[in-house]
C-alpha cells in the first residue's frame, strides 16, 4: 500500500532560533520525540523503551527546516519534515510537520504528532 503525504500546522509561541534546535539536534529531539537520540554521521537512532529506530538527516537548513527520512522506509519517497513558518505581518510562528502514512492510519499519525507536539509546547512554555 502506498503511502499519502499530509501536513500539519501548529502555532507555537517561540522564536524561530530556539525552536530549530527542539528538531535539528539529538539533544533537542530527546526533549520531546524520543527517549533518546545520538547521531553519527548523517544517521540519527531514536530509542523508545524497548524500541530503535534510525532515520538519515536529509538536509537541514540553519533555523527553518529539517528534513529526515526512516532508514526502514528506504525504498519509498517518505520523509518527515520539521519546517518554522513565520507570517510576515503578525510574526506569528507555526511549526509545519510533513509525515507519510498509510491512507488507513493518517488520522491515528496526525494525532500522535499533535501529543508529540503538545509534549515540545509544554517542554518550551509555548
């Protein structure tokens, strides 16, 4: 089964600067993604109590986007995706996820991201 990309939104009141580093380093990562995270090279492991998985870094670009891509979903175009979005006007900042999932479960994704993304608001005061 193929899998469909979706995006999410979220506001987050946090500056752009601070924000990048909850997503683009493994410190920051294991505040609020994972229980842990080390990288070596452009291979970045995540570990969940009893689980790891590992993802490749595929590009990042200083304060506005990292892109990864689960190293056992090698032979598809997934990827996700952490991108800050500021309006020009309001100077709002939201944070976009890009993830793929299979058609049946990007509901259930969308909501672990939204509990994933509570638990980074919480951990920033945002």
């Amino acid at each position: 089964m193929d899998k469909v990309k979706f995006e999410i939104e979220f506001p987050i009141h946090a500056s752009p600067n601070m924000l990048y580093q909850y997503f683009s380093t493994p410190s920051g990562l294991e505040e609020w993604f994972s229980d842990k995270a080390n990288s070596r090279g452009k291979v970045i492991t995540f570990f969940w109590d009893d689980s790891e998985e590992q993802a490749l870094i595929i590009s990042k670009k200083n304060g506005e986007k990292a892109r990864y891509k689960w190293v056992e979903s090698e032979d598809d175009d997934s990827y996700f995706e952490f991108r800050i979005q500021v309006d020009e006007i309001t100077k709002d900042v939201s944070l976009i996820i890009t993830d793929f999932a299979e058609e049946d479960e990007v509901e259930e994704s969308k909501m672990l991201w939204s509990n994933q993304i509570d638990e980074l608001k919480h951990r920033i005061g945002a």
